[in-house]
C-alpha cells in the first residue's frame, strides 16, 4: 500500500508517499519566502504561493518514491485547522487526484498528524501522552488509542512557539529581508547564555493549563529598562532566561501528566515545531526517564509540518476502513478532542 499525503495547512506546500508500514519513501517540502517583508505569514500570499507549487510538490514526491498514480492506494491530506485559504488548495488538489484516479480521500487532523511524527520511527503503543508545541498551539494530550485523544491542558493566550517569535522579534533578531522561526535564532543564542542570570515568571504554576504572554511582557518590560549597550551586553541571558522560562513550564506541566496518569503510560512524546529545541528536549527526556518512562521525539524533520506526519494518520485511518468522499472540505477550525 503507498498513500500520497499532501500537507498545506500555512506557509509549508509538502507531499509525501508512506507505505503500509508507515515508512516514508518520499517527503518534500517548499518553504515559502514571500513572506519575509512582513514579518509574520500573509494568508492571501500563502494560499497563491500552494497555488503555484502544489502541482510540482505533487510530482517531485512520487518521482522521488518512484511511484505512479496507478501504485497510490489514496490520498491523506490535512483538513484542518489552519489557514483557510492554504487548506483550500490542499483539499482542492487531493479531491482532483482522487476523482481522476477512483482512489479514496481521507481527511486528516493536521495536530494528529504531530502526534504520529513519533510513530514514524518507532512503534508506541497507546496510552502515552503527547505534549504538542508549535507557533499556533501548545497542547497536552492523552493519547488512550490512536485516533481517541483526551486534551489535559492547552495555551490560554500565545502559543509557546509564538512566544519565542514574539521575543526574537522585541530584541530586534529577525533578519529585515528573511523569513525564518524566531526560536531558533534565541535557541542559538541562549547556547551562549546563562539561564539563570535573570528570573522570568512561570505561570499558572500548578495548573495544566499554559500561558505565555505574561512571561513575553516580563521579557518585554525588562529590555525596556537597558541601554542599548546593556541590551547587547546582556542578549545571551536574556534568551537564555526566556527561553529556560518556557522549558520549565512545559517540562512542568508534562511531569504533572505523567503523574496524573501514573503508571499506566507507555510513554511521553513531544511534538511541534518546538520539539527542534534541543534544550526543551532535553530537559524532557531527562526528567520523564526519571520516572521510568520512556520518552520519544520525532526526527528534526518531522518536527516542523510536513506530509509524512499526514501520511502516517492517513496509513492509519485507511487501515481502519476510515475514508472520506468528494465531499470532504477545508475545516479550519477544526478540534481534534
């Protein structure tokens, strides 16, 4: 079995062919860069720029799985949530192969498709949780069998990957003519840093649910009150409090999961964007197994949005017997417990 999965749920046009096994022969992602000269991703900019590129996307999958339309057993794509536009085009192109070839659409939950990033790899078996962290959502899911999700907590305001953008952003990192994640760059430069030098809230502190906009105002109010020589002297620790900051929450707020759960958990996986920084996954790793708990991230790869992830829900739902028709359609608020 080989599933064309196709991910355009905001600024990434990707496609990917999995097999029946989950193992990925193919996964191609086109990163836009339209959207550099303003500072954050243009809905109407995005959905054009799926536009011109799904159709290639497309091809360059199956030429690199080499495969033909007539070896495909489907086609995953996201549904939702997401950029209306953008998952129009998606959804748009995958209903076009699926009427043009007879094989059947099967609609999948882009933050689903996180979840099984870390089933790509390795097989997990369920319950486990799932702390799912990007730039649009910072969620704790209990994970009771695939496909039956329990949301633990979530953001009450920023997302913890808005965070780290809105912060690289207030200390002026992000380069004026590139696109690129703002946590990265304060990931890169906390490596320098001491994370203790300045104490930057954690909130909700003992609740599951997450918040970071009080702590993106400490940050803010704080460099308010440098000179710019003590704001260049000092952006080591300041990215390296801000960011320990985040961690601990997270870390926190999982380990309250994990217990909460106790002893029937086959694991903890983080996912998202997010899940890149090597501090936060270390810091997870260290304190799950702690516990006797295994834990798991997926590849650097799988972990910002792509097809794989879409394709891997899709190798699933299919498995099951769980398709869609021609009449499935964008959904972009989509919830997914």
């Amino acid at each position: 079995m080989h599933l064309l999965s196709i991910e355009s749920s905001c600024d990434e046009t990707a496609a990917a062919v999995v097999d029946e096994s989950m193992q990925v022969h193919a996964n191609i992602i086109y990163s836009q860069s339209d959207h550099a000269a303003f500072g954050g991703v243009v809905p109407e900019l995005a959905s054009r720029a799926h536009m011109r590129s799904m159709v290639f996307t497309v091809r360059e999958a199956l030429r690199e799985a080499d495969v033909t339309w007539e070896d495909l057993s489907g086609i995953a794509v996201t549904q939702g949530p997401g950029l209306v536009g953008s998952l129009i085009v998606g959804v748009s192109v995958a209903k076009g192969i699926a009427m043009a070839t007879g094989k059947p659409i099967i609609g999948v939950h882009h933050m689903e498709g996180h979840i099984f990033s870390n089933l790509i790899a390795q097989k997990i078996e369920p319950p486990f949780l799932t702390l799912l962290v990007s730039g649009g959502h910072t969620e704790l899911i209990y994970v009771e069998e695939l496909g039956s999700y329990k949301l633990i907590g979530r953001t009450r305001d920023d997302a913890a990957g808005e965070a780290f953008d809105k912060v690289a952003k207030l200390l002026g990192l992000l380069p004026a003519n590139e696109f690129v994640a703002g946590g990265r760059i304060v990931s890169e430069i906390a490596q320098k840093g001491d994370p203790d030098s300045i104490s930057f809230p954690r909130a909700l502190v003992g609740h599951p649910d997450f918040s970071f906009s009080g702590l993106k105002t400490s940050v803010l109010n704080y460099v308010r009150g440098l000179t710019e020589e003590d704001r260049h002297s000092q952006l080591s620790d300041i990215c390296a409090s801000f960011q320990s900051a985040v961690v601990d929450s997270l870390v926190s707020k999982t380990v309250q999961g994990l217990l909460q759960y106790g002893k029937t958990l086959n694991a903890v996986c983080v996912a998202g964007g997010v899940a890149a920084n090597r501090s936060l996954r270390e810091s997870l790793r260290r304190e799950v197994e702690e516990y006797g708990v295994p834990f798991f991230c997926p590849d650097f790869e799988y972990c910002t949005d792509n097809a794989a992830m879409i394709g891997a829900v899709g190798v699933h739902r299919f498995s099951k017997g769980l398709v869609d028709d021609i009449t499935l359609d964008a959904s972009p608020r989509l919830k997914l417990c």
